[in-house]
C-alpha cells in the first residue's frame, strides 16, 4: 500500500511537470532573457518602445512583465517614480487585482500632490475601477474634466525620458482613459483600461474594442 502511494506521489509529479512544460510551450511569446532585461537602465528598461518589459505586454504576457517591473525596481531602487506605476497596471491587467489595488493604493498615499492633481486623480480613477467602485470612478473623472486649464500648457515644452523634445498631452491629461473606464465597466482591467484605443484588440484575445 506505501508503495502504491508513493508511485502515485511519482506520477502526480510527473504530470504536474507535463502540464507545466504544456502550459509554457504554449506561450512562447512570454520567453525572455530576466537578467538581460533588469540590466538595462531606466530609459531602455521603462521608457523605450520594443524594449525592456513592453515587448512581454504587448505580447500579453502581463504577469511576466509585471514581475520584471518589480525585480528592476527591486534592484536598481526605483520605488519613487513610474516604475511602481507600470508595475501596478501591469498586475491588473494580469487580473491580478489582489496585488494591483495594494500598490495603487500605496502609490496614491504617498502622492503629494493635492486632491485636484490630474495625476492623482487618474490615479484614483484606476484604483476605483479595479475596486469596483463606479460612484468614485464618476466622482475622480467629474473632477478631472473639471479642472481648469493652466494658461500656458498648450506652449509647454515638455522632453521625454531620454530628453527629446515633447509636446504636452492633451489637456486634462487622462480624462479619456477614465472615461473609456466608464463606457467598458463591465470588461475587466485590461480591456478598459485600452478602451479609449479603438483600433486596440487584447493580446490574449479577450475582447475587443
């Protein structure tokens, strides 16, 4: 009888291993280089399209790129800046609001900013939606579509990350992603947070926009 068990503990193994080895040969697209990838700097690693963790995204392999977000940040001590932000939409576009919120959370705390920010208020927007709060959703787009426009944000002459010229986005910035967020309230994180994108399809087709 011990020794049935134990055969029986060999081939759950065994097929627990099949089905992994399964599950990952059916997503080649998830494959890449960790230490290659958390070696890079700020701009190639965050900043760069078709480099960094953006190729795994737009892959659709969001919890991939999620955990490469944290271990960069991790390592190279961005805790402070956009990286925890990617890091945040990234879990919720894995589904994986459990951890999403927290960070949403953690990041909205800690902003100094005031209430009315445009910032802080997408932030919220965010974390309301995988909250499942749609009164707070209205409540932070009402605000931001009400804030009023500073007299020289058309002429401001904004640089990217790797210090090229950039003009300012349209202004409030935002405000259509928390509305698109509004209109697929019944689609999960990833579709809305795209939904403002016509043309956008999800990776993983999980809908459409």
């Amino acid at each position: 009888m011990a020794r049935m068990s134990r055969l029986l503990v060999i081939l759950s193994g065994f097929a627990s291993a099949a089905t992994l080895a399964a599950e990952e040969s059916e997503r080649p697209e998830c494959a890449h280089d960790r230490e290659a990838i958390l070696a890079l700097e700020f701009v190639a690693f965050d900043q760069t399209a078709g480099s960094g963790w953006r190729p795994l995204y737009e892959a659709g392999c969001y919890q991939e790129a999620a955990e490469l977000v944290r271990d960069w940040g991790a390592r190279h001590g961005q805790t402070q800046s956009i990286i925890p932000y990617h890091e945040a939409q990234l879990w919720g576009y894995a589904g994986r609001s459990d951890v999403a919120i927290p960070l949403f959370e953690r990041i909205y705390r800690e902003m100094t900013a005031e209430a009315s920010d445009p910032w802080k208020l997408y932030t919220e927007g965010n974390l309301a939606f995988l909250q499942r709060d749609r009164a707070r959703l209205e409540a932070a787009t009402a605000k931001l579509a009400a804030l009023p426009r500073p007299a020289d944000w058309g002429t401001r002459l904004t640089v990217t990350a790797d210090g090229k010229p950039a003009q300012p986005p349209a202004w409030p910035p935002n405000l259509n992603i928390t509305q698109a967020m509004l209109r697929c309230w019944d689609e999960t994180y990833e579709v809305a947070a795209h939904c403002h994108i016509p043309e956008w399809r999800s990776p993983a087709g999980a809908g459409q926009v």
